[in-house]
C-alpha cells in the first residue's frame, strides 16, 4: 500500500506564487531531495470546487441544510458531519472570495 501524497514531505523552498494563490516550490520527501511541489489554497465555502465562494454554493448548502450523519452532507463546510449555522456562517465570511 502506497503512503498518501501527502505524506513524508518537507517543504524547503518556494520557488513562485501566482495570482490565484498557488505555490511552487521544492523540498524532500521521505528525506530524498528533488521533489517539486504545488500547493492549490482551499477556499472554505468553495462547495463545488470552481475556486469561487457564490450563489452556487450557497444553493449547495441551503439545499443541504440540516443534513447530519449518517447521510452523506455535501453543504458541510466545517466538517464536523452536520450542516448547520455554523457552515452557513463560515460560507457567508467567505462569499465572493475568489470570485472574479
């Protein structure tokens, strides 16, 4: 079984940072060096992963509302199982973030 990509990994150098946020860089992993590395930043709220908090994920959670386990919860942002008022919230604090 392979380790998840995410592990093992010591970030030693950025290297550029564009204009959505992500980083390039390089570092080792498991201790060999030569490994680039992207990293994409996470938008909470972003429920349908465009890169923009809006209408769309709004829809998303309302339409989710109330949602909690053992049901699958598309409109948690929080990811504590449940969607409530404190998704809501945490979405609303981030409406437009990213959004041309």
């Amino acid at each position: 079984m392979c380790p998840p990509l995410t592990a093992g990994w010591e970030l030693t150098t950025a290297v550029a940072v564009g204009e959505t946020g992500q980083i390039v860089g390089g570092g080792r992993r498991f201790g060999r060096i030569g490994h680039g590395f992207l990293l994409t930043p996470i938008i909470l709220g972003d429920l349908n992963g465009d890169g923009c908090v809006d209408l769309a994920d709004l829809g998303t959670l309302l339409a989710d509302f109330g949602c909690t386990p053992p049901a699958s919860c598309p409109g948690d942002v929080d990811g504590d199982g449940d969607t409530d008022l404190a998704d809501l919230g945490i979405l609303l604090s981030n409406f437009g973030l990213g959004c041309p």
